[in-house]
C-alpha cells in the first residue's frame, strides 16, 4: 500500500521560537540522538504545544536558498542552550497533513513533485490557501527567512511503527 493521507487539519500557533541546529540541507538525524540535542532541548526550554510530543523539521527560505532547522517548537523567547541555534516565528497558520505509510513512502509525499496531492487534500478538507505557500518557488531574497514547512515526527505515531510497518508522518505547509 503506497503511503495515504489520512486526515488534515488547520493549525495556528502564536509567536515562537524553534530551538535546535540550522542545517542549508535536509539535516542529519543522527547527529541529534549522538549529541543529546533533544535532551538538552526539554532540559533546557519551554516546549510548545504545536510541538506535539515531537521531534521536529522546519523548513524555510532565505537568501533564495533552503534552510532547515532539527528542534522543537518552543514557546517565545525560551533560553537556547549553547552550541544550538534558534529561529524567532510569528504567529502564523499551517495546514497539516497526517500521511500515512512506510518511512520511505512518506517522505516521498512530502516532495516538491508531490506538492500537487497536498494541496487536493488540504481542499478536500476545507483548507485553502495561495498556491505559491506550497510551491517549491516560494523563494525570497530576503536574509530572514520565509517558513514554508515543517515536519512532526510524533512519539508514538511516527516513532513506533504499527504492525504493518507503517508510521505517521505529521507535515505541515505554512498558509502565508
């Protein structure tokens, strides 16, 4: 079975800070279970809601290149440990889609090229938003950067697969 949405909803969170490691390419997990990067994180900051009992991918652009950030969502103006980065959010909406699969089928819905699927789910739930919030365009030169996406990797739904081997994948597109 190819990986599914299996529901959508709309989220909104209040300003916050994202507090883990900057990374200009999809990062490298195992350097944050090597380093204790989450330990530190929950020892050190204030976790949000939106984090969901997750570990987490924020994906945005800036200087019209990809930047991510590994962490967690955290509430505005949580310390940052040392040796860590942070990213300041305002308040903002995202679309959120609950995807369904085996790890490697999961991320294969979250491609640029599978944007299109997204985007009729989102619709089919009442969610709307531009086209250009999800496009892989959504450049800018602005040295700030503009949060497209971010991934939830939940604890139990991602991390403990069911016993068909499939997992959850949380996946969000920033609605502005």
């Amino acid at each position: 079975m190819p990986a599914e949405i299996i529901g959508c909803e709309l989220v909104t969170h209040p300003p916050l800070r994202f507090v883990g490691k900057r990374f200009d390419t999809y990062p490298d997990w195992s350097q944050a279970w090597v380093n204790g990067w989450f330990d530190i994180i929950e020892q050190t900051s204030e976790i949000a809601f939106i984090n969901d009992d997750s570990y987490c991918v924020l994906r945005g652009n800036a200087n019209g290149s990809d930047v991510y950030y590994l962490g967690e969502f955290c509430v505005e103006g949580s310390k940052v440990p040392a040796g860590l980065d942070y990213a300041d959010l305002s308040a903002s909406s995202a679309a959120i889609a609950y995807i369904k699969g085996k790890i490697e089928e999961v991320y294969a819905l979250t491609a640029d090229n599978n944007k299109p699927t997204l985007l009729a789910a989102f619709a089919d739930s009442g969610i709307e938003f531009p086209a250009d919030a999800i496009s892989a365009a959504s450049t800018t030169t602005d040295p700030e950067p503009r949060w497209l996406s971010f991934e939830r990797d939940n604890c139990p739904r991602f991390t403990d697969p069911d016993a068909q081997g499939n997992v959850i994948l949380d996946f969000a597109v920033y609605l502005s």
